[in-house]
C-alpha cells in the first residue's frame, strides 16, 4: 500500500488533494471555518470513496496550523468507514455497526487497524468500541478533533465518533503508543470529589486537588496551566500509566483533559528526555518492521505545544520521517485501543 499526504496552507481542498488518484481510504483534517464545505467537496472529488475528517492540523514533515490536509491510502488497501452517534449518551446504541463493518470487510489483528475520530466522550467511546474490536484483535489508533464535529463519508456529525477499519492487504499492522513522562515516585493520589462530565478533580488523598498539585512542586496557582507540560498526573491502570494533563483551576479543584473518576489511583510524573524516548520507538518500530509503506500518527496538542516551544517540533517530524512515509493529527486527545491519554503518541505501522 503507499500512502498519500497533501495541504493547501490557504484551504483549498484541489490543491490537497493534487496527485491523489485511485484512493481507497481518506482522511480529511480541516479548519472550523471551512470544514463542512470541505467534507462536501471532497465527496464530489472521489464519491463513494470511504473517508473520515475531523478539526485539527495535519502534518507530515511539517504541520498544517490552518488550512487543510489530506491523508489517503492506495493500492493493497481495503476499507469502510462508518459513525457512532450520539455518543454523550449512548455510544453503544450503534455497535453493531462496527460488527457488520468488521464482517464485511472479513477483517483480522495481523492486516487490519481501526482509526477514528471522536467529538468527546472519548473514554466511554473507546470502551464501547474496543469490545467489539477485540474479539478479533484489532487494535485501534485515534484522536480527538475540535469544536464537537467529525465527518463520514461526505457527511458532517455532531456529538459522533467518525471511524475506519482500514485493511492492508499486502502485510500486518501494528499499532504503538509513546510515552514522554515516568512517574516522579510511586506515591499514590487517590482522587474523590470528581465530576465526570466536567472532568473535574476535586480532591487528592482527601485534600484541595490544587493545594496537593501546589505543594508537591512547591509552585504558584498561575503557574499550574503551565506546569503539567513538564508533570502530569498518570493514571495506574494495570502495569499501564494513562497520562492526564490539568486543564484550568477551578476554585479550589482542577479540571483536566480527561474524566478522572472516584476512588482513580493517580501519581505525579515528570518529562523525560524525550529525544531518547522518540529514537527508541523508531528504532522499536524499525525492528518490528523491516519494511513499512506508511505511519499514520497522532500527537497531542499539549506535545506539539512542548516541542514547539523548545523548536523541537519540526526536528521532531522529521526524525520520524527517517521511518518512511509518516503522517498525522494533531489531536485533543490521543486513542491506543480501550484508552484514552494525553499528552502522548499513538500510531500505527504499515508493513
């Protein structure tokens, strides 16, 4: 299979989608202003063509802040796109779509991945998702858009998560996940006072979310927003930490970039050099795979932010470009199977 990336800074659609021909799977991700427009044009362009789209910045070797960006996979690949709607109240209501999809396109763990694109909701979305996935082993790799919309072929949702099961019919794929951040100690937080549906933390070990948050970094509250670049809250679960990035205080709690929920076991980590940390899942990828036609990625916001900041971000692209043909999003919130995190990495790997 190849993978094709195009982008119009100025967010003209015939012009990101310049040299595609033949598609069998598209990914549009566009800007606030122009995405409807651009999800009908783009169906006009390839109809009948299986695609998903969501708000965000695409990129390749460099980002696309505003504009749009067009990811598309041909010859060897197989395809269907489909949505979960209403997924602030009942995800599940629409499962057995992906039951079907599954079905027809007679989909396995070793050649097929599914992508999505979600409006929020995203931990209840994932988990109603994956346990129809993992009954075949697919692994799903996905992010979160902006301003409650995502796209499926040629139509725009609200309130939906837009996904693909995307075969590759001439090898395996596997999907990865990156981490930047290891655990500061292992001293556990134990959170209570939570409210889910505005991911709120109130409490930490029975005291002021903030206050604890302060005291174990010895900063002021203007500077909270601006510290969870470097520590974050991980989130145990299992032998796995789920990273969860604080979002704004409010009075004396905090809220976050994902549900923290009653009796959750957090603990307080802090950035790694991660430089190495991106060199070894190049070098885990290249082991893995030998021979790769294409890297579908999606980075946090809060990442792209961290290595911007530092100048580090185009280095960054360009190192992962070492791996072939690479391309992603920049979401609000990165998918790795059942999970969602922040400030993290996932992909996944064509062979």
């Amino acid at each position: 299979m190849k993978q094709f990336f195009g982008m119009s800074q100025r967010g003209i659609l015939a012009e990101a989608v310049r040299g595609l021909s033949n598609p069998g799977f598209i990914m549009l991700i566009s800007n606030s202003s122009q995405f409807g427009q651009h999800v009908a044009e783009l169906e006009k362009l390839f109809p009948k063509v299986p695609s998903i789209g969501c708000i965000g910045m695409g990129y390749n070797t460099r980002v696309v802040e505003q504009g749009v960006s067009i990811i598309a996979y041909t010859d060897g690949v197989m395809a269907v796109a489909n949505v979960l709607e209403q997924v602030s109240v009942m995800p599940v209501k629409y499962i057995k779509r992906i039951e079907k999809d599954m079905q027809v396109l007679k989909a396995s763990g070793d050649n097929t991945i599914c992508i999505d694109f979600c409006s929020g909701n995203d931990a209840c979305v994932l988990t109603t998702v994956y346990s129809m996935l993992k009954k075949k082993n697919i692994s799903l790799t996905g992010g979160t858009g902006d301003a409650g919309k995502v796209s499926a072929n040629g139509k725009v949702y609200n309130d939906a998560a837009a996904y693909a099961l995307v075969k590759n019919m001439n090898g395996r794929v596997k999907a990865y996940k990156e981490n930047i951040y290891r655990p500061v100690n292992m001293d556990k937080l134990i959170a209570s006072e939570t409210d889910r549906s505005r991911y709120l933390l109130g409490k930490l070990n029975g005291r002021p979310a903030k206050q604890v948050y302060q005291e174990l970094l010895n900063i002021q509250e203007k500077d909270i927003t601006e510290q969870t670049f470097k520590n974050p809250f991980g989130k145990l679960s299992g032998k796995d930490i789920c990273i969860v990035s604080i979002k704004a205080v409010e009075g004396s709690a905090l809220t976050c970039y994902r549900q923290v929920n009653d009796s959750d076991v957090l603990i307080l980590l802090e950035l790694q050099d991660y430089r190495k940390v991106v060199e070894g899942t190049i070098q885990k990828i290249r082991q893995d795979f030998p021979h790769i036609s294409a890297v579908f990625s999606v980075n946090c916001l809060f990442r792209y932010l961290l290595f911007s900041q530092n100048n580090e971000m185009n280095p960054y692209l360009e190192s992962m470009a070492r791996l072939g043909s690479h391309a992603g999003l920049v979401g609000y919130g990165e998918h790795y199977n059942s999970q969602f995190v922040n400030q993290s990495m996932t992909c996944v790997v064509f062979e």
